[in-house]
C-alpha cells in the first residue's frame, strides 16, 4: 500500500507552497493538486509529489480539464502505485487482467467474462485489408464497429465499462497479434502461444503490460478523460487515447528511431563501436533518458524494473546483451539510462511483433479505462454545458 510518507497534511502542503489553506484548496482544483480523504474525519491529505513539483516549477502544469483529482495511480519520485499497490510487485506476482481490474475497481471474474466479444465479418473484412497498417491505426479504423456489434458497450455502469474493457483488451490483443479472433485466455498466454514463446518469453510479456498500464495524468488520460466527459462508450474514448499516441512526436512517438536504432545494433558486426560513434559525433541516441527526470528524480522505476526482467528472462540472449552493453557505455558517456519507450519496444521487437505494433499500447488500454470509467463516474460530464441545457448547441 501507499506510505503514509507520500502524503501531507493540509498544514504541511500550504507551508510547503508558503500559501494559505484557501489557496491550497484552490489549487486542489486550478493546479491540479491531488488530495484523498483522511478516514474518519472530514479533512484531507495531499500527494507530496504535486505539492513538490507545484513549489519546484520544474516541470509544465498539464492541464486537467474536468476530474483533475485521481484516485488510480500515483506516481511518486521513486515509486508508482496502481490504487495504493506498489507497480513493481504486481509486475512481479499479479496477472495483467488481476492488474487490470485492480485499476477499475472490480473483481476480475467479473470484468473478464467467458464468452468473448462479437466479431462482425466487416471487421474481419476490414482488418484483412489494413493488414501493413500499425496496430494502432487498425484499432482506431476498427473499434467503432466492434462497438456497434457488442450491446454492451451502451452499458455505462462501473461494472458495464469494466466489461466493455475486458472486450477492448481482447480485441486490441488480437489486433496487435494479427489474429481473426480474440480469444478468452489469460491475454500473456495468448500471446505466447500465437508467438511461439517460451514460458520466460510469455512471462515477460505480462510484466512490460503492467508495467506499462497507467502513469496518472499524461496526455493520453487526459484526452480519453475528456471525451469519456461527453458520455460515449469507452470505444471510442480510447480512440482519444490512441489518437495522442499516434500524433504526439515526444516519447514514443518517435518509436521508429528507436526501433532502427535496436535493428542497427542488433545487426552491426561492432556493436561497441556503433554506439562510441555516435557519441563521438554528438548524434542522439533514441530511447535514453536522463536519469534524473521532474517526475522520477531518482530514474523511472519502470524502466529499471523491465531492464532486470529482461535480462532475468533473456539471460545470455545476443540481442539482450548487445542491449545491455550499449545502456553500459551510454550511461558511462553520457549519464543517460533506458527508457521504458525503449524497453517496450525491445521486447515486441525481440518476441517478433510487426515493426508498428506495440506492447506499450496494449498495456496502457488498461488505464485509460480505468481513466474513462471515473471520469464518467464522477458525473463531471461534458456533453451537455450550462449554456446549452434545454437546446441544441449551434
């Protein structure tokens, strides 16, 4: 669970920002200061890391329309917690669909049904002929017509939402595996017996999807939880989500230069050489990051965590130690460690994805369901302003 030294008092916040209470509260709702309920009174304590990074003004304010208050996940210097439980111990013990219904508040057998979603022949006409397309692309061209053909997704409920996104995670699995139809096994399992991987291999497949399920307020969330506002289907909120994805240049949008940079790497006959050169020349090396981050001063755990089930799943594997010796000679030169975007995509490289696709997407569904399910929930919606209650907008 969440330490209690994640947290301040209401006290501890103002002094900390040197504003009064009132002004905190404000914030709470202009700065997007997160805050949960101390059981058994009617005060509140506040997520020391908003408070810390609002005094440092180190990092940009991202604007939280609508919910700005989570209750999902929480990302501290050091640590990330899904709903107050520490994101490495799950990757570690927890399946991805236990994870899954962790982040939308449910039990898993109820969310993750045993018959799986309608599958009209349009989709499977339509899929067959974007079949070079990335997965992400598929998805967006597909996920309206999956929605009209499972009556369901019209169920807006906690419990309705969480088993529409049961479906969404089925059907991106097969979206992302080029399979005709998703399937109702454990979705890691799936993977591992479309690929042909080894235990190991399948293994670490469900620990990059839960590493990258949810990491609070980015972008994607905040695009998902503004049309989730609106009151459609979580369909077509995580085509918000995907659409971020697809035109955001940051992180892993630039998901080809690292992907040609592993390739490279993977395939020169000097690998050691390869990298010096491009420090020597000045040039960027795509997928590493700073160590030190406003977000995660201490490095991101995710990152460091997939780096070690990597290399506890990969062992002696070529490519991994390639991998391995390049993070040892960017960190040396440069201080610049693995990012997660990094990682993720070396591992759908390495069990033999298509060049496009993507674990990271497939894992981060999860949360922006989870995203979509309470901001529709909370009842902020957005689809029928004041103004325009009682008439239709012009």
């Amino acid at each position: 669970m969440a330490s209690e030294d994640n947290y301040l008092t209401a006290t501890q916040a103002a002094e900390t920002l040197n504003v009064s209470l009132q002004t905190l509260y404000a914030y709470v709702s202009r700065k997007g200061v997160r805050s949960t309920p101390i059981p058994g009174t009617r005060r509140r304590k506040y997520w020391k890391s908003d408070i810390e990074r609002l005094r440092s003004k180190s990092s940009p304010q991202t604007s939280r329309p609508f919910s700005p208050e989570s209750k999902i996940t929480l990302v501290t210097d050091s640590e990330i917690f899904y709903r107050g439980h520490n994101v490495l111990d799950l990757a570690k013990h927890s399946s991805f669909e236990a994870v899954a219904a962790l982040l939308w508040d449910c039990k898993e057998e109820d969310a993750f049904g045993a018959e799986p979603p309608r599958i009209p022949r349009l989709v499977k006409k339509l899929d067959a002929l974007l079949a070079e397309e990335s997965e992400l692309n598929r998805a967006t061209a597909l996920f309206t017509l999956l929605e009209q053909a499972n009556p369901k997704s019209y169920d807006l409920s906690a419990l309705g939402i969480a088993r529409t996104g049961a479906d969404i995670l089925r059907c991106l699995t097969a979206i992302t595996i080029h399979s005709p139809e998703p399937s109702t096994e454990a979705i890691h399992l799936t993977m591992a017996r479309k690929l042909n991987l080894t235990p190991a291999l399948g293994d670490l497949v469900r620990r990059m999807l839960i590493l990258s399920a949810d990491h609070s307020l980015e972008p994607g969330a905040v695009a998902v939880r503004t049309v989730a506002g609106t009151g459609v289907t979580p369909w077509r909120s995580i085509i918000a989500g995907l659409s971020v994805a697809l035109g955001r240049p940051a992180r892993l949008g630039s998901y080809d230069a690292i992907y040609r940079m592993i390739v490279e790497l993977v395939e020169t006959k000097d690998p050691r050489a390869m990298i010096v050169a491009r420090i020597r020349d000045g040039e960027l090396i795509p997928g590493f990051d700073t160590i030190s981050t406003p977000i995660h001063p201490g490095g991101d755990p995710r990152a460091r965590a997939a780096f070690e089930f990597c290399r506890t799943a990969l062992g002696k594997d070529p490519a991994f130690g390639r991998l391995a010796l390049a993070t040892e000679i960017v960190k040396e030169a440069r201080k610049l460690e693995p990012s997660i975007a990094l990682m993720c995509i070396f591992v759908a490289w390495r069990i033999g994805l298509r060049r496009h696709d993507s674990l990271f997407h497939l894992g981060r569904a999860a949360g922006w369901i989870a995203h979509a399910m309470e901001q529709y929930q909370s009842g902020e919606s957005t689809h029928q302003p004041e103004m325009y209650q009682g008439r239709l907008p012009t």
